[in-house]
C-alpha cells in the first residue's frame, strides 16, 4: 500500500516536472490542474492514503495500549508471563516445561524447564515502575534518584528469586532465569549495572530478555536431546551385551550337545544300522532255504 502511494505522488512530480517544461510552450495551469486532479482519482490516492492513516491510527493505539499495560503491575506481569508461555510452548514439547505449577517443595514459579541438570526456574514478574519514572523524568537529579531506586529493585528482586528458585538439594538446576520482557529494559541492565548482574549470575540468577531467553532455551533443548540420544545408545549397547552373552550360553550348550550326545548317538546310529543289515541278511538266507 505504501509503495503505490510513493509511486503515485512520483508520477504526480513528473506530472508537475513536464508543466514546468512546457510553460513556456502554452500550457495553461487549468491544464495541468486537470491532469494532477486526474491523476489523482484515478490512483485513487485519496482512499488510500485514508486507509494508511486509519492503520496508523491503530499503531499508535496500539502502542498506547501497550505503554499502559507496562505501566500497570499486574497487567505487566500478565504481559510478561503470556510472551513467556508463548515462547516456551514455541520452542519446547510439552513434557520439557511447565507454567505455574507447583514444584521445589511447594514454590510456584511462573515457569519452568526440565533439563538435564534439574528443574529451571523463570521468574517473569519485574519491578519496572521506578524504570519507567526515570526514563520520562526531564530533571536530572531526579533522573538519578529514580536509577537508585531502580537498581535497588532489582537487587531486591533478583536476591529473592535466588532464594527460592537456586536449590539444587531439592532438584533445581544450580541457576534460575530472571525474565524482563523488555529489550530496552535489558539492554540499560547490561550496560549500566554489568557488574550487579556479573554478581547475580555467579549466585545462580541469569537476567535474560526474549532474544537470549529464546537462545538458552535452544541450547538447553539440544542438551536434553543428546543426553537421550546418549541414553539410546547405551541401551542399546547393553542390549547388544545381552545379546552376547545369550549368544555364548548357546555356543556352549551346542558344543557339549554336539561333541557328547550327538556323536554318540551318530556311534549308535551306525551300530544299529550294521546290527539291521545282518538281520536282514539272516532273514534273506532264510527266505532262501524255504523257496529250494
């Protein structure tokens, strides 16, 4: 829609450019007027343009629904939780992961990933509001209060999620993710609190956004795979030990059978079949005696 639009007014300007040439030639600028406004309806610009407006419109509605939903803690944690479930359910089967569910002796995270290395938890929830004053404050020394306040949220956040969800002596993994559907609100963290999160990450808590969080969970997918591939092949390597091992039982028993009983019974054979042929000469030497 917008490239016809673009390529209408640019027939527009050559339309205007050709007027600017032939002025000196007689053309009237009722002429030209004609041709512009014709063009014009014929291109039917003015509907759509009406149309690109209407659809900016809902952009901008959008967006103002949006920047509301982030600014009310509830709807901002249903937000995050939604992309995160999203996400999840996108990239991993069902039995990998689950979402508020009761693990941990009893902690209910907003979700978790079953791994290799035990249960991930992910935190969805978190405290953006002093974030969002500090972003829209004009006044600097305000703007630096807010960036305290902040930074003292997330530590507060972050050490709790470490608390509860970091327990490996109850079958979590020895890290936990702490997720922030933003990539703005990421991005600041990393460059402004490097070393906060530097600290965190080595008592178990990784800060991720949707873009890293949905590299990890690759990883930790690929992981579970080879750890089941891994599982396949010794099973059936021990199948094959089995195999094996039935294998030799049988050779023996062949063996005993072969080189005891059934040569034996071979001797036998043999013996019975010479005792038959002299019975059966016997017994022709006598049918012959009774026919003379």
């Amino acid at each position: 829609m917008l490239i016809q639009i673009l390529l209408a007014i640019v027939v527009i300007l050559l339309v205007v450019l050709i007027f600017l040439v032939l002025r000196g030639r007689g053309v009237k600028p009722r002429d030209i007027e004609n041709a512009v406004s014709s063009t014009w309806t014929k291109l039917g610009l003015e509907e759509k343009i009406g149309i690109l407006t209407a659809h900016t419109q809902d952009i901008r509605e959008c967006h103002r629904s949006i920047e509301q939903m982030l600014r009310v803690p509830t709807e901002r944690a249903a937000l995050g939780e939604l992309s995160l479930e999203t996400m999840l359910s996108d990239q991993l089967p069902p039995d990998m992961f689950g979402v508020r569910k009761m693990i941990l002796d009893g902690k209910i995270p907003d979700a978790h990933i079953r791994s290799t290395v035990g249960l991930i938890c992910i935190d969805s929830k978190f405290p953006l509001d002093n974030y969002r004053r500090m972003v829209e404050v004009e006044d600097s020394q305000e703007e630096e209060r807010f960036k305290h306040d902040f930074r003292r949220d997330v530590q507060k956040h972050l050490s709790k999620i470490a608390e509860d969800y970091v327990c490996p002596e109850k079958g979590s993994a020895e890290f936990a993710f702490a997720y922030i559907p933003s990539e703005a609100v990421y991005y600041f963290l990393v460059n402004e609190e490097f070393d906060m999160l530097r600290d965190y990450t080595k008592r178990g808590v990784q800060v991720v956004s949707p873009l890293t969080l949905s590299s990890k969970i690759e990883l930790i997918k690929a992981g579970v795979h080879a750890k089941k591939l891994s599982e396949e092949a010794e099973n059936v390597r021990n199948d094959l030990n089995i195999i094996s091992q039935r294998f030799n039982e049988i050779d023996g028993l062949w063996r005993v059978f072969y080189n005891t009983h059934l040569r034996n019974a071979e001797g036998k054979a043999e013996e019975l079949d010479i005792a038959y042929k002299r019975l059966r000469d016997e017994f022709d030497r006598i049918s012959r005696m009774s026919k003379e």
